[in-house]
C-alpha cells in the first residue's frame, strides 16, 4: 500500500523540527501503516505493536476514568515512544533520542497529530462513526422505553458492579513558613 502524500509530508516536517527524533510513523488504529520515517525498524511490526499498545491504552484511560486517550509515553533507557490520537482513525507514533526536550517532544507531537487527524484518511466516515457508550445506551432508550428500565440481578449471578467512583481532590495542607530560614548576620 502507497504511503498517504499528506502524512508522509507530515512527519518528515516534524523530524526536520525535533532533530532528536529517531522515526516516525503513521498508523491506523487497526494496525494498518498509513505512512512512516522509521529507517531501521520494521514499520509493519511495529503497527502491530503499536496497535495492541493503544487498545490497551484506550481501556486504560476509559477503567480510571481519565476519559479519551489522547496520548501514551513510554521512556526506555534510550529514548522514547510517543504515541498520539491522531483522529478516530489513526495513531501517529514517535521514536526519540533520550536527550530530546520532552516537552517539546510532547508539544510537536500533539500538533502533527492534529494535523494528521485532520487529513482524509484519518477520519472515520459518518456512517461508521460509533457512538459512545452513553449515547448507544440512551438511542436504544429513546426506541424502547423498557430497555432503560435498569434489570435485576439474576440469583447466583454475582454480585452487581459498581458504578465508578466520582473523582475527588485530596485537601492539602496549609503552606507555612520555613523556620529554619537562613539568615545573615553582622560578624
């Protein structure tokens, strides 16, 4: 398959922007290459790995409650693997040196991301859009009045899950003033 023009173009701008990064690569979220700047390393194996790292990372986020993945960072003693949400459909992946600025690392990623996410083949078309959880839920509500009837617990069938907890700010303890303050004195 021929590399998307636009993606390509893409992530070669962003390698000449962060001089420390080590390759680039573009992917669908099912594990399908759509471009990538990775000399030395087998762009088809590392979509499949990229592909099982942002399922798992999508589920992760969504059983903590953090919301939509939106990006995952890994730091090996060499370097980095960045990886974002570029779109519904793809995944931008970054490899960089361990020396590199990761804030800036962080910074350029997000936007090629965008960017990528914006191209055609980024996005999902209208009539595959899935709706979220929520949403499926209250559809089918809105079609069949007992179906939002929440149903009982058969017997012996475990007990029932419990809703997710409402996240909570821990209150911190009040600054004080350092007693033990240096100060100068006249000899």
């Amino acid at each position: 398959m021929a590399a998307d023009p636009q993606v390509l173009d893409e992530l070669r701008r962003l390698r000449a922007r962060v001089p420390q990064l080590t390759g680039a690569l573009a992917t669908g979220v099912d594990g399908r290459v759509l471009a990538q700047d990775t000399p030395g390393v087998d762009p088809d194996g590392m979509a499949a790995l990229i592909e099982s790292a942002h399922g798992a990372a999508v589920k992760l986020a969504d059983a903590t409650g953090q919301g939509e993945l939106r990006e995952l960072v890994v730091r090996g003693v060499y370097g980095y693997v960045a990886t974002y949400a570029a779109g519904d459909m793809a995944v931008l992946t970054l490899l960089a040196q361990d020396r590199v600025s990761l804030g800036r690392l962080l910074l350029e990623g997000r936007r090629a991301a965008a960017r990528i996410g914006e191209f055609g083949g980024a996005r999902r078309t209208p009539a595959h859009h899935a709706r979220p959880a929520g949403e499926a839920k209250h559809a089918k509500a809105a079609k069949d009045p007992k179906a939002a009837e929440p149903k009982a617990a058969e017997p012996g069938a475990g007990p029932a899950a419990k809703p997710a907890a409402a996240r909570t700010r821990t209150p911190r303890a009040p600054r004080t003033t350092t007693a033990n303050a240096r100060t100068t004195t006249e000899s």
